[in-house]
C-alpha cells in the first residue's frame, strides 16, 4: 500500500459543486450591495432632497449608529449565540454615563477609557451567563431591563446635559466633509472585518458558530468565546452610545430605542446565518446603510412610524427568506 | 431480463433513470427493480448514485429522464406525497423520531391516530400491534424516545414506516450505527417484513449484510447499473470486483514491521463507560484496535484519553510525561490526535472550507501573536491533504459537499497537522465505502510506520483484525484481553467482545 500509484482511486465528488457554492457567496455580497444601489436608485428617482448632500450626510450618521451596534453583534451571530437585545440599553446607559462624568468635569480619555471599561465588564458578564449555559435571549433581555432599571432610577427620568464642550468635536466635526461617528464605523468595520478572517479569534468564533462540539474537540473553548463576543457586542453599543452624548450633549436613558432591531436588521439583511457560523463584517455594514438609508427615505416621504417599521419587517423578512433560499439550494443539490 | 414469468414480476421497476447535477452525471441510463417479498441490496461506492437513486424514490429528487412502473402502471414520484402515495418509505440514516415524544406518539407522527387528545392510553394500545412486528413487543409505547438506544430507535422508525402502510421499504445503511449484535434486530425484522411480502431495498457497505440478507443485488459503478444477480451466485471477491471493477485492491495493508519504545501509557485510568481500570501502553510504530460492541467501553476509553470528558482517576502518560485530564488543547499541543465516531456532530465543520477543517486542531501552529499566517495556513492544509490524499482542488470546497469517504479523510487527517505521536480514532471507516476504507488503512498504516502510535476502536472485527497489531478486546466496561494480532482469531475476538465467561474460559 505505500506505493500511492497502487491506491485505490475513489470517491468522486462533484468538483462543480465547490464552484458554484463559491459563486453563490459572492453573490450574497453582491445580492446586499445591490439592494443598496436599488434603494438609492429608488431615492433618487422618487425622493429629490434624498440625494442631497446634507440628506446623505444624515443617512451615513445614522447607518453609522446602528452599524457600529450591528458590527458588535455580528460577532455574537456568527458564534451561534443569536443576538443581544441589550444593546440599546447599553448604548443609551453608556451615553448617560459619559454625560455624567463630563458633567463632573472628567477629562474626556478618562471618561471614554471609563465608559468602555463599564460596557466591557456587562458584556463579559452576560457573556459569562451564556457560558454557563443561559439562553442568550433570555440572559440579554434581563441585563438590558436591568440596565434600563437602573439607568431610570440614576436619572431620574431626566435628560442629563453633559455641560461641558469637551466632547463636541467629536459629537459634531465632519473631517474631509465625513461625519465623525461615519469615519468611526469605518475604522470598526475595517477592523472586525480583519479581526474576523485573520486572527486565530475570529476563526475560533466561525468555528464555535459552525460546530460547537467539533470547536471543542479542536481545543477551542466555546464558553470563553461567549465572554468574548459579547464583550465586544457591548463596547461597540457602547462606543455608539459615546458618539450619540457627544453628539447631543446629552445622554438619555431613550435614546437608543428601536436600535436592537434595526441592528438585528442590519445583520440579517447582511445574510449572516441565524444559526451562526457565516456571515461578514462587510454585508453587516452594507446591511445598516440599507435600513438607515431605508429608515430616512421612507421619513422624506412621510411615512408614519408604524408604516416605517413595518417596512423594516418586510426587509427583514425578505432578506432571510431569499439567503435561506439560497443556502438550502447550496446544500442539497 | 426477458420473459419474466408472472408471479415473478417486478412490484417496482425503473428503466432509464438519468440525473444529472451541473455538470455530473450522477444516475446514466439506470435501471432499477424490486420484486415482492424480495430483499434487494443496493451496493456501490459512494458517489456511484445509490443515493441519488433513494432520493428519486422518495420523491426528494426528479429524474431527468427515465420512468417508474408500480405493479406495471407508469407513476409519478414528483414530490415527498406521492412518494408516500405509492407506499415507499425510506428509513432515514439519520434518525428521525422526535426524542422528547413518546414511543407511541412518534410512531403515530402525522397521523390523526397520533392525537394528544385521544389520550397516552389508547395511541399505546394502537402502538403495540407495531412493535410487535418489529421485535419490539417488551417495550412500553408510553416511555419517551430519548430514554431508548440508537437500535430501539431504529427499530421505532421502522414500525413508524410500517404504520403508514408502506409496501416498499428503503433502508439505507441502517446498521451504520449499530454494533454487529444491534444488527441482528434490525436483519430480523428486514426478514419478517419480506416474508410478509413486503418489497425491501437495503443500500449498505456491509458486505456481508448483503449476502445475509439479500435474495438479489444491484450494483451500481459510476452512476450505471448492473442487472441484478442471485445472491446465491455470487461470492464475496465477487461482489467487490463489481463494484471496483478494475480498481479491486487488497482492503487491508500488511501489518507492521517497526515497533518503537512506548510511547503512551494509561495507568489505573477510570472514567464514565469504564467498569473497571485500564492499564495499557502504546509503542511508537504500532496500532493498536479496541474490539468492542457498542458500550463496551472503546468509544468511552478514548474519550477519557483524549481529555473530552473527566476520568475518574488514573492518568495518562505521553513519552514520560502526565497529560493534564480533561484538558483537550493540551493533550492536542502534548500530541494526542482524537478523530470521534460521529464526524457530523463533532468532527467537521461542514459549512466551512475544507481547508480550514484541516487546519482546526492547528492553529496555535499557523498564528502568531493571534494572527493567522495566510502562507503558513496554507501550506498546513495543503501538507495535510498530501499525507491523506484529499484532492488539493477540493480545498477550497464546503466541507458538506464531499462524499462520506472524503469527509472521512478530512475528519481523520486533519490531526496530522499537530504532528501527534498518538493518532487516536474511535470507528475509522464508518459510513465510509470500500476503496476509501481501503485507502484509510494505508495512510494509517503508512503513518505508523513514520513512527506514529494508532489507537483505534471498532465494532467490525474484521477491521480489528486486519488493522491491528496488537488487538484489546473490551465487554461491558471492561478490558477482556490484551493480544498480539499473531495470537488471535475471530472467533476468539467475536467470543470475547460479546460474551464475558466464555472470554475467561479461553483465557
């Protein structure tokens, strides 16, 4: 047996199967790239103050906010832990807190170095309960109800001013025309697009995704990949919730409300897979530019606010329907 | 096939299936068929098109061209109910019952006889007359499926099919799981049902299986058939040669010639599955095979070694030095490779390359400082694939998309990559054709002889015996004997793995 010309020659797999799986991950960036430029063709075509320039600005402040939450998560999806739905409350909680310690006149590194210090031990904590076998809906929804809570209880209700101008540029300045919170999500998804597919990480949070136990027989520990991603699922909420304080100069305990499920849109749109395991940094980001440019363009045309959600339904809907589509097909043929 | 003479006439025949997937041509020209009261065996390699051909029954798949005759009249088998219609059922290589219903309600699932309301007491008593047809009569239908074994569970799916009235059962590869004794139910049952005179389809690796079981064989090569032959003409060489064709080889390498120190030792080792203390110790050069059924303790011993679950006490030594329990990265970076039987549920990433599958157990290797090293990574999976033969064109595939025989490779060779000095894998070959089995043993045997130790556990004795050089023979938790290959036989093992007292006797 030890001359290989001898061997058997076996099992013949489809070889055009690879390809055409490969050509159907391309396609889901293209399928959410052009779901982009439709909805910009749309806009432009319907809606003239959507192409605007100050419009535009707006829709890549907004996309902004909810992709730097949305790029946390992602991490928690493709690890199999679905989602956070404390991600509001730890952004509008952070956002207090920073206005809070600005208002004490912190200088504005220690408050951020603070704030991140404060989201990272919540993120690992609620990453600890998952490890330990919480359901990660369940285990996020009472932290972010406790989160809420609290946060109600410190303020009062009430707005809390930050009354001090430390923050504003990077609340308010637009570097090369750019909006601050824009260049910020940039950086965030150039980074976890890195950290995703060439660091031992984020290769060990596809792995924990993809298989949990066959993670574990690699000697991948899935637990502390738990801590992990939801520590990072809080910062960046809390990262947003920083760039919205300094925005505003204000925190508030609402700010953030509704934020959860346009960032949960983002991911699905961005034809991560629910069940973990696949997914990029990139199709999150293009997936919060579609529901914020969505979102905006549907407030030009003066939609109501349930009308707006409901599209945002249908989206979401759509969107995991034809990946679901498209992966079933991958699979059984 | 001319002139079949009528009582003899097929209950199902097909006559020039094709399907063809891309640009494969998976099923060319097929014909197919299966008489009542007959058990036909379906054999061929992976990727020969037995599959295929199931899934086209069971109305999963439409053929491109080609037609289905029942009982003479031309029928359409586009879609699962139609399927279901003509009386087929395919008993499911993966399990399908839902383990938190109860015996009776899974056996019902989907029927309205199957109803909460009717109420536990009356959808049991529906339920016996079912289990009593298959072997299952002493079995409380109120007890839920997950307090029962994988060959109860078996047994269940097939009084479900049963239930639903089907005259046409496929069974694929349903003893994959099963010890050889677990087997022996399941084969009672294939009988009971052809001598009722249903028409059975029985798609298996197992050779031997056929010729137990089986009055007539098809094989299929490369997506055609062959007309179907008696049994009772054929032989073992035979039957192999027809599915090989020229490609028949020798299944098992020589056995070794090396035999370095030792490099393993389990001293006093106790664990979950294990009744009684194992001391064993493991040369450099030598593969060693763990004869046992299913819960004798093989499958539970490499566990324990590996460091996927606690042991109870003792410890590990690898070359002199105790492997932290229970600790799988350090037993994988101290050099303890552990491949389990279950690639599915804990071997492979199926949705992912196949190149990062081969990487996964070494990325400490081709990182540094948490970066992976892109021309490092690659170079690992490409080696790996090389010492297994995996083809490099297939690294950039989905893992899910190859056949058993490949995913098997990749689920075994993928622990070459930490360069183990003990390669430990619990049921090497299962669900795996005959030349890729062929071609497994000679990696491992080639890797013994760089100087590897191969530990192996396996309920086929007749892979312990061609594989191993020194056979550990396990019943009921416990260790039976500890042989060289040269001092035993399969009888001596077979007596051993299935009965204690008379393994002391021989003893």
């Amino acid at each position: 047996m030890k001359d290989p010309a001898t061997r058997l020659e076996i099992s013949p797999d489809a070889p055009d199967e690879a390809a055409r799986i490969r050509s159907s991950r391309i396609a889901t960036i293209a399928i959410v790239g052009a779901a982009v430029v439709v909805l910009f063709l749309v806009g432009w075509l319907t809606t003239p103050e959507f192409v605007r320039w100050a419009n535009l600005r707006n829709i890549i402040r907004a996309a902004a906010m909810i992709g730097m939450i949305a790029l946390g998560m992602t991490f928690i999806t493709l690890s199999g832990n679905f989602f956070s739905l404390s991600v509001s409350q730890t952004g509008a909680f952070s956002a207090i807190a920073f206005a809070y310690m600005l208002q004490w006149d912190w200088p504005l590194g220690l408050a951020i170095i603070a704030v991140l210090a404060g989201a990272l031990i919540v993120g690992a904590a609620q990453g600890g309960l998952v490890a330990l076998g919480g359901n990660p809906i369940v285990v996020t929804l009472g932290f972010g109800a406790a989160l809420f809570g609290l946060g109600s209880t410190l303020t009062d209700n009430k707005t809390i001013r930050t009354g001090s101008t430390a923050a504003d540029w990077m609340g308010t300045a637009r570097p090369l025309g750019i909006p601050t919170q824009t260049w910020a999500f940039i950086f965030l998804a150039i980074i976890a697009a890195v950290v995703l597919t060439r660091t031992r990480f984020g290769r060990n949070v596809l792995f924990v995704g993809g298989n949990k136990f066959a993670a574990a027989a690699s000697g991948i520990r899935p637990s502390r990949v738990a801590v992990q991603v939801f520590s990072i699922s809080a910062l960046a909420a809390s990262i947003a919730g920083i760039f919205l304080s300094a925005q505003f100069s204000e925190g508030r305990l609402d700010s953030f409300t509704g934020d959860d499920i346009n960032a949960i849109a983002a991911i699905l749109v961005g034809g991560a897979a629910l069940q973990g395991g696949e997914g990029s940094a990139l199709r999150t980001a293009l997936g919060a530019v579609f529901i914020a440019a969505l979102e905006n363009l549907m407030v030009l045309r003066k939609y109501s606010f349930g009308v707006r959600k409901l599209w945002v339904g249908v989206a979401i809907l759509a969107a995991v329907s034809l990946f679901n589509y498209l992966r079933s097909r991958a699979r059984t043929t | 096939m001319t002139d079949t003479p009528v009582a003899e006439a097929p209950v199902l025949s097909m006559r020039g299936i094709s399907k063809r997937f891309g640009h494969i041509q998976a099923l060319d020209n097929v014909d197919f068929e299966v008489r009542a009261g007959e058990v036909m065996a379906l054999v061929g390699e992976n990727g020969a098109g037995k599959s295929t051909l199931v899934k086209i029954l069971a109305g999963l798949y439409r053929a491109d061209a080609g037609e289905v005759r029942l009982n003479g009249e031309a029928i359409d088998l586009g879609g699962v109910l139609k399927s279901e219609h003509a009386r087929i059922a395919v008993v499911q290589q993966e399990l399908s019952l839902v383990p938190t219903l109860t015996v009776a309600e899974n056996l019902f699932l989907g029927s309205s006889r199957g109803a909460a309301w009717r109420g536990p007491r009356r959808v049991g008593e529906d339920a016996a007359p079912f289990l009593e047809r298959v072997g299952l009569e002493d079995l409380d239908p109120l007890v839920s499926i997950e307090h029962l074994s994988v060959a109860e569970r078996q047994l269940i799916e097939i009084a479900r099919l049963v239930a639903r009235d089907a005259r046409i059962l496929i069974f694929d590869e349903p003893t994959a799981a099963l010890s050889e004794k677990e087997t022996d139910g399941v084969k009672r049952v294939v009988r009971r049902l052809r001598d009722e005179g249903g028409s059975i389809i029985y798609v298996t690796h197992r050779l031997d299986e056929v010729f137990d079981l089986a009055d007539r064989v098809t094989v299929f090569r490369d997506g055609r058939s062959q007309p179907p032959v008696a049994t009772g003409e054929l032989d073992v060489d035979e039957l192999i040669h027809r599915m090989l064709g020229s490609r028949l080889e020798a299944m098992y390498p020589p056995h070794g010639t090396t035999r370095g120190e030792v490099i393993m030792a389990l001293e006093n080792l106790r664990g979950p599955g294990l009744e009684e203390a194992v001391n064993l110790e493991v040369r450099r050069g030598e593969i060693v095979g763990l004869a046992g059924q299913v819960g004798s303790g093989v499958s539970d011993l490499l566990r324990v070694v590996s460091g996927t679950v606690p042991p109870f006490g003792g410890r590990v030594m690898l070359d002199g030095k105790p492997v932290p329990p229970y600790n799988l990265g350090a037993s994988i970076r101290m050099g303890i490779g552990y491949a389990s039987s279950d690639r599915k549920k804990d071997g492979l990433f199926l949705g992912r390359k196949v190149a990062e599958n081969l990487t996964a157990p070494s990325l400490h290797l081709v990182s540094r400082g948490g970066w992976l090293l892109g021309a490092r990574e690659r170079a690992m999976s490409r080696r790996v694939a090389a010492l297994f033969q995996i083809d490099p064109g297939r690294l950039g595939s989905i893992a899910g998309t190859l056949s058993g025989g490949n995913q098997q490779k990749v689920a075994v060779g993928k622990w070459l990559g930490p360069e183990p000095s003990v390669l430990m894998v619990d049921e090497p070959t299962r669900g795996v054709d005959v030349g890729a089995r062929a071609e497994i043993y000679g990696h491992l045997r080639d890797l013994a002889e760089q100087g590897m130790a191969v530990v192996f556990a396996s309920s086929d004795v007749q892979e312990v015996l061609g594989l191993a050089d020194t056979v550990v023979t396990f019943f009921r938790g416990k260790v039976v004997s500890v042989r060289p290959r040269q001092e035993t036989d399969t009888t001596t093992v077979m007596r051993e793995i299935t009965h204690r007292t008379l393994a002391k006797e021989a003893s």
